[in-house]
C-alpha cells in the first residue's frame, strides 16, 4: 500500500511537518536532552529487531533495557560498514518490517566502498524536512517562496531514493512542492543555469562544485534573472575563498548545510555562521583512540540516527568524517550542539611523512582556486594519487568544449601544483597529468602509502 494515501501515516507526516521544523526552537536544553534519551531508547529497542544490531549487542552482552538514554550510549559498540555489508540485505531491516515498505538507497563510490541501506518514507520525509528547517532559520516561507534544489540524481543515490522513486511520484501534496525547482547535479552547469534562470528562485541549495560552476557562468554574463536571497552548500566543504566568490557573484548569503546518506541531515549554519546539530534527529560523538576529544578538537565522527524504521544506524563509525566539536552555546537561541569545524572524509586523505594527514577540507581550498582565482570552469573531473610518501600525482579531465577559452590548460595545472606544494611541503613530488577519462566507480583519491608503519600526528 502507498504509504501517502495511509490516513495514519499521512497524520503522522502532518504531524511531523507542524512540530518537527520548530523543534530545535521549541524545545529547550532539557527538553531535548529528554526528547533524544526517548529516541534513542526507542531506537535500541528497535535495533533490537534487526539481526546485524541483535547479533552485535547479544555478542557485547547488552540488552536495549540496559540503554536509559543518551548517557548510556557508550555501553553500545560500534557498529562498521563492513558489519552491515555483511548482514545486507535481510540481516539489516527489522523483522518487524515489509522489505517492500522501505527504499532502498546507496552512498556514493567516493573511496570505492559503496553502502546500500533501506529508509523508510518517514525518513524521506524526515530528510525533506531537515532541509527545510534550515530554510526557516533564514526566514524562507518554504511553501511560497521559490526554491531550486540540485540534487544527485544518479540512479542509486539517496536523493534519487528520495525523491524521485520515494517522495514525488507518491507524494500528493502538491502543495508542499509546486514552489520547488529539482534539477541533477549531473547535468551541465550550462543547462542548469538557463533552468534556474527562468525559474528565479530565491533560494538554491547544491553541491560545492556545482555552485562553484554556475558562479563562474554568472560572472560571464549568464543567468542574468538569478538573484536567490540564499544559497545552500552541500556534499562538501566550502572554501572560504570560493564562498565569498559565489557570494559577490550572486549577491547572496551562502552558509552550509551537512548531511549523509546513512543518516540524513546533520548540521547547519545559522545566521552567525555556528555550525548546529540537529540534535532531535542525530546524535553525534567525537572520538579520538576511543575517547572523546576536548572543544575545537578533530576527532572521528561517530553518528546514531533517532528516528525511523529502515535500516537503524546507531553508533555508526563509518561516514569517516574528521569534525571537531564546540562545547559552546550560540547566541542565535537554537537548542541543540555545535560543531566547530569539519575537515572532511579522513578515507579521502592523504598521509604524509612528518604523520600529517592532508585532509579533503585541503583539496578543497587548492582547486576552488581555479574557480575563483582563475574564473575558469574547464576541469570536468579529476583524480589523485599517492604514489609514495614523496610523490603525488593529479589526474584532469579538461572539458573539451572550453579548453580553449580563457586560462590555458598549463596555467591551471600550475595553479594546481603550487596549490599542493604549499600544503605538503617542498620535499614532496607534484605531478600533474591531464587524461581522457576517469573511472566514475573507481576511488578518486588514492594513497598507495602503508599507514600501518606511519602514526598521524596531524591534520591539514
Ligand atoms: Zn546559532
């Protein structure tokens, strides 16, 4: 049965589409600390029901009566890609639960090492409205105002689950989405940008990159009719270089939004820029050798998922995210934690001789140079690999079509070189190559380096 057009569910979605936006500014500090000690009890128990998370607790000797709320959490083990790899697909849905209710979704082949977990349409929802709170905290009227959303539509990702084989076609409200323009990252930014164009939006949510491309064309001349008030930034770090371009270009506020597919949203930067965890719906732990780490320090990211019925995710240790806590309050009145900063996917990173560990958050400001130093657009994709402690090498696809206009080739790859040469250091090798094609199923960042013999000291 559609899930859409079960009177039960729909009151359960109504529901959650009145109170859960708000809670974060209903509920106080306390509340809270209630509300998730609920949750995660709920969950345990839940979990309790899916063979991956029954054999795991039978084996630590917990039991879900054990758990009274959050301060019980480390009683918990925790639980690996590779452990639910293992028990997919059975072993990773509650008994208690029809396969055909759930949708199943995908993380991306980043590192090589794909997920497949199940959600359920309340988790769609639930992701849905994650991305709406945020649009409330800067004041957008999500049923009115104009909203172009650029999503990842490849087939297997969680937004395609989402939306287009989960919330749109089963989805009658029309109401909540007439106002919403959907559009894929995957196409090219010279056709998003005409789309968003005749649209005019005032808020556009995207990926880094793409957000990167289309200020690029703004700058051009292109897309003359797009003046959003916001811009959202997902998938990956922003550059605070890149951000102020994309903020000049667009004349708008850009602030960052933070999810996974294992998890849905996570953070979002308020008005002051805080970095806010969406503590009704995630817990999150900073772990370093297993302890927790101090305020502003990086640990390993550690996520237990409050709500749904799919695939349970608690004290999940694999989004391998380097993020740092803040043991602060901010001033902007949402209840809730705080994450000082995330400096991206530690299996997407690079470890170098002195034991420092050069981070995506650093790839990140190397080639967003190209965009905002140079205007240029014309690296399609890229790879990069390291070969030994002492070489790296970069791959680059240039798109064929705007090889020839602007910045050459040449100038971009030396931007490219001198970008990494200042983060790793003179004693390290650069090599840069351009190549036709680079697999899409593959890794794109590669270490050929044995981090067992190597201790990290660091981060960049
Ligand atoms: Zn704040």
């Amino acid at each position: 049965m559609n899930p859409f057009k079960n009177p039960i569910f729909m009151s359960k979605v109504l529901k959650s589409y009145l109170f859960d936006i708000d809670r974060l500014w209903r509920l106080n500090e306390y509340d809270l600390q209630k509300y998730k000690d609920k949750h995660l009890k709920k969950m345990v128990r839940f979990a309790y029901t899916v063979p991956v998370y029954h054999d795991k607790y039978k084996k630590a000797g917990v039991h879900p009566k054990d758990i009274e709320g959050i301060k019980d959490i480390k009683k918990l083990p925790l639980i690996s890609k590779d452990e639910i790899k293992k028990y997919y697909p059975e072993g990773i849905i509650s008994s208690k639960i029809r396969r055909e209710q759930l949708i199943e979704v995908s993380t991306s082949g980043t590192t090589g090492k794909s997920l497949s977990i199940y959600v359920d349409m309340f988790d769609i929802v639930m992701g849905l409205f994650g991305y709406l709170r945020t649009l409330k905290e800067y004041g957008i009227n999500w049923r009115k105002d104009k909203i172009t959303i650029i999503g990842d539509f490849a087939s297997h990702t969680a937004e395609s689950g989402y939306i287009t084989r989960g919330l749109v076609p089963q989805l009658k409200l029309d109401f909540l989405l007439k106002n919403i323009q959907w559009l894929n990252t995957n196409d090219k930014p010279s056709k998003l940008i005409e789309e968003i164009d005749r649209f005019k939006p005032v808020f556009i949510g995207g990926y880094v990159g793409m957000l990167g491309h289309l200020a690029v064309l703004k700058e051009k001349g292109y897309g003359k009719n797009i003046r959003p008030r916001y811009i959202a930034s997902t998938g990956s770090l922003l550059d605070k270089n890149l951000r102020k371009f994309i903020e000049e270009t667009f004349d708008a506020f850009v602030f960052e939004a933070y999810g996974a597919t294992e998890s849905g949203p996570i953070a979002f930067q308020c008005r002051d820029g805080k970095y806010h965890i969406m503590s009704d719906l995630v817990h999150l732990e900073f772990l370093k050798d297993g302890k927790k780490v101090s305020s502003g320090e990086p640990g390993n990211l550690v996520i237990t998922k409050l709500f749904g019925n799919g695939t349970p995710i608690i004290r999940y240790d694999a989004i391998n995210d380097i993020v740092s806590p803040l043991y602060e309050e901010c001033d902007c009145g949402l209840s809730g934690d705080l994450i000082a900063k995330i400096y991206g996917r530690d299996d997407l990173s690079l470890l170098l001789s002195n034991g420092k560990l050069l981070l995506p958050s650093s790839f990140g400001e190397i080639f967003s140079k190209i965009l905002y130093k140079l205007k240029a657009n014309k690296i399609k994709d890229v790879k990069i690999i390291q070969q030994s402690l002492t070489k790296i090498e970069i791959q680059v696809v240039i798109d064929e079509e705007l090889r020839n206009l602007g910045p050459s080739v040449e100038e971009i790859f030396s931007i490219l070189k001198q970008g990494f040469q200042e983060k790793v250091g003179p004693q390290v090798e650069i090599f840069t190559k351009e190549v036709k094609k680079i697999d899409k199923q593959k890794p794109r960042i590669i270490s050929k380096v044995d981090r067992s013999k190597l201790k990290i000291t660091g981060y960049i």
